[in-house]
C-alpha cells in the first residue's frame, strides 16, 4: 500500500470543514485590518531563502527541500513565507502603489523537521507583513487584530510573549559579551549549542535541551545593550499593548531563528500543546528588503501554524463540527427518484444543503441511513406524495412530521411554523 510520507498528513473530513472555518475567519479578520492576498509559488531559487532567511539557521543549514531542476537550477520548497512575499513585493515594485503595503498568504510550508505532535514537513501557515512602516503602533496593531481572530475561533488559553532583539546598531555588542559569556560555558552546553555559539549565538537563547537552561539563564540580556533608538520603540510598542488591554509577558531569552529580525519579537503560546507550544511567531524585519537586493523597507510580520491552531481547538469543546446535512431526500420509487434530483437540485440553489440518496431503499432503511449521517431533516417522497404534491417531513431530533408543499421547505427547514402534525 502506498502510504503519505512520513511528517505530511491527509486533512480529512469532519477536520476539513474547521480548517475552512479557520481560515474564513482569518480572512475575513485580515480583511478588516486592510491585508490583502498574495499568493506566491510553492518553489523559489534556493538562494532566496540562503539570503532571506541565513545560511546559520537550522532551517537553511539542515532543512530545506532543495533539489536540482533539469536545467541544473537550485530550487527550493518554500520553508517559509515572509521572504518570498518580501521577494514578490521588491519584484512588483509594490512600494509605489502607497506607502504601507499590508499583505497576507496562506499555504503549505516545507521543512524537514523530526516530526512530532504540532510539527510536521509540509504544514500550513496564514502569514501577514506589513511594508514600508517602523511606527511600534502598527506592531501593536497587528497584535491586536491576532488576539481578535483567536477569540474569534475560540481560543482563550494563550500567551503573548515579547522582546526586543535591538538592531545592528546596537545588538553587535550583545552578540559580543553573549559569546564570550558562552566560550567560558561551552562545556556545559548540549552539542547544537557548542556549534551555535560560534555560529548563531542568539539561537541558544532558543534552545529548549533541559541541561542548557542554567547556562541560558545566566547569560547577558539583551535589554540590557539596547541603544537608545531601540529601547525608545519598545517602550512605546509595550505602551500600545497597555492601552489596548493586551496582557504580555517581556521575555528576554526570546529571540526568533531568523537573522534578519530587528527589535520587536514576539511569540505567542498555548499551555494546551505541549513541546511545540508555539502558535504564532513573528516580529519586525527591517533588514531583509536589502538583504534581498531591494531598497531599503521596514517590515513586520507574523505566521501562525495552521496544524497548531487545529490542535488547539480540537481539545477544546467549542469546536464546531462540520455541519451535517440540513436535509435527507428519501424518495421511494424511480418516479419519486427523478422528483427528487431536481428537488435537491432547486433547493441546493436556495441554499439548503441537501443529500440525496441513490440507492433503492426501503424507507426503513433509508431512515437508519439518515440517522447515520446526521440529517436534520428528512424529506419523504412516495408515490401519494408525488401525485397530491404533499410531502413529508420529518425532523430526526423529535421526530415530529409535518406535511408540506414544495415550496413550503424551506421556510419549514428555517424553523418557521407551519401547521405540524404529530408521526
Ligand atoms: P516560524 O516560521 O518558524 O516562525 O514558525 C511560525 C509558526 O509556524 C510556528 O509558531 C508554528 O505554529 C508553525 N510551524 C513552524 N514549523 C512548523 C512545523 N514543522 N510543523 C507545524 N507547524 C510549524
């Protein structure tokens, strides 16, 4: 049998219909914060995201779905979105349509990962940027409009964590006395971080292995080294958070993977999913346009994990299933049969969602069968029906029928009184 590759997974139906509902939301909320979609391709040049993202990340360095295309070109499965949507805006020239370009994407990412629960080698990310601003209050902004579309879903359990990671005015300093603070602790480190703190020091802040943690929380702080510039951003990015009722936590040791983040990061985390609690992570990017090859551009952004989100909601009880059937068409017979296709055809026009059964059935076993399937309703079609123009309906939560004419229904399957007889 030939099975789905190890860290992808099929998203089966009743999960299907909450990940639409998710996504809808998300758009929906997207929208009245003024993104707009873009929708860029699920390969890149390999190069973009050595650029974009940094040949010392983990991502970069060990992850990435890279392979050789027939005319010997490096391309890559995007593990990522923020530098191919930064590619397409310098591509476009998007700076000249206005001056702050709001943009969002939603799709597959790439990386391959160890697999685990909430970490997978394809999975989904919804990701915005905004372009061409470095005002905290748009950060703010942005965190607002996450908290709104997770209370919108149903999320309550959840954690906004921020810091500042300076900039490269400022963090060189840091980066300094970080790792000469880790050469005299080298020893105590796991393996990853012996190599990063020589590579990408600022990722063993990262580190969650149980024996780096003393080490880790003994070393400099950032906040400590920023410059003026920068602490002054952040003390107004956390003054907007404050007015706007958005309880945070100041994490210090919270910097992102990626090199090209400056000041502002955030993360936000739910105590319902374990090791890869993370749901949402994003921050400020100010260097990556010209990292690019384009001009100068001040960017923020975030990306939520899809497959994290789902896991969330799917342990707690305010998840909505798929809605079954409104309404089951049992028709008995071949005459009530070819009524009842063009029955569900008009009442699927007005918006009914409908089944209709293709077997010969007895209305016996008809009646199992919409039970099974959870139909609100079912409609029955017999031969007295078809000639008085009178059908039965019968509503499976009560069981309680009531005869109606065909353009009766669904007024009737709205819930509005008509005459009711009892079955
Ligand atoms: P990142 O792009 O690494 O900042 O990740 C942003 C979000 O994407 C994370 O907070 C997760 O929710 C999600 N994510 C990242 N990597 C994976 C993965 N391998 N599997 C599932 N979700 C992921």
């Amino acid at each position: 049998m030939i099975k789905a590759i190890k860290g992808t997974r099929d998203i089966l139906p009743p999960e299907s219909a909450l990940w639409s509902r998710v996504e809808n939301t998300a758009r929906e909320i997207l929208a009245l914060y003024g993104f707009a979609e873009i929708r860029t391709p699920v390969f890149e040049s390999t190069e973009l995201f050595a650029r974009g993202v940094g040949e010392d990340t983990d991502i970069v360095s060990k992850e990435m779905y890279t392979f050789e295309d027939r005319d010997e070109q490096s391309l890559t499965l995007r593990p990522e979105g923020t530098a191919p949507a930064v590619r397409a805006y310098i591509e476009h020239q998007l700076q000249q349509e206005s001056s702050i370009a709001k943009l969002y994407y939603l799709g597959p990412m790439f990386r391959r990962e160890r697999p685990q629960k909430g970490r997978y080698r394809q999975f989904h990310q919804i990701g915005a940027e905004v372009l061409g601003s470095d005002n905290p209050a748009i950060e703010a902004e942005v965190l607002e409009m996450l908290q709104f579309f997770l209370k919108q879903i149903g999320i309550e359990d959840q954690t906004l964590l921020v810091n500042s990671i300076g900039c490269p005015v400022c963090r060189p300093r840091f980066l300094e006395e970080l790792k000469r603070a880790l050469a005299e602790k080298k020893v105590q480190l796991c393996l990853d971080c012996q190599r990063r703190s020589e590579t990408n020091p600022l990722r063993v802040l990262d580190c969650k292995v149980e024996s780096c943690q003393p080490v880790i929380d003994s070393l400099p702080k950032i906040s400590e080294f920023l410059d003026e510039a920068c602490r002054a951003h952040f003390d107004k990015f956390l003054g907007y958070l404050t007015s706007r009722q958005i309880p945070f936590t100041v994490v210090p040791r919270l910097v992102r993977g990626l090199d090209y983040y400056t000041r502002t990061t955030f993360e936000i985390t739910s105590g319902v999913l374990g090791a890869q609690n993370t749901l949402i992570g994003g921050g400020r990017y100010d260097g990556l346009a010209e990292a690019l090859g384009g001009p100068p551009t001040k960017g923020f952004g975030f990306a939520l994990g899809l497959e994290r989100i789902l896991l969330v909601l799917q342990q707690s009880e305010k998840q909505v299933a798929a809605g079954p059937a409104q309404l089951f068409l049992a028709p008995l017979g071949e005459a009530a049969f070819e009524k009842a296709t063009l029955l569900a055809r008009d009442l699927r026009q007005q918006g009914i969602r409908c089944l209709l059964d293709f077997e010969a059935r007895s209305l016996k076993s008809a009646m199992r069968l919409a039970n099974k399937l959870q139909a609100q309703y079912v409609l029955i079609l017999g031969e007295t029906e078809l000639q008085t123009g009178r059908y039965l309906l019968k509503r499976m939560t009560d069981g309680t029928q009531r005869e109606v004419r065909e353009v009766e229904i669904p007024a009737a399957l709205r819930g509005v009184a008509v005459p009711v007889s009892q079955g």
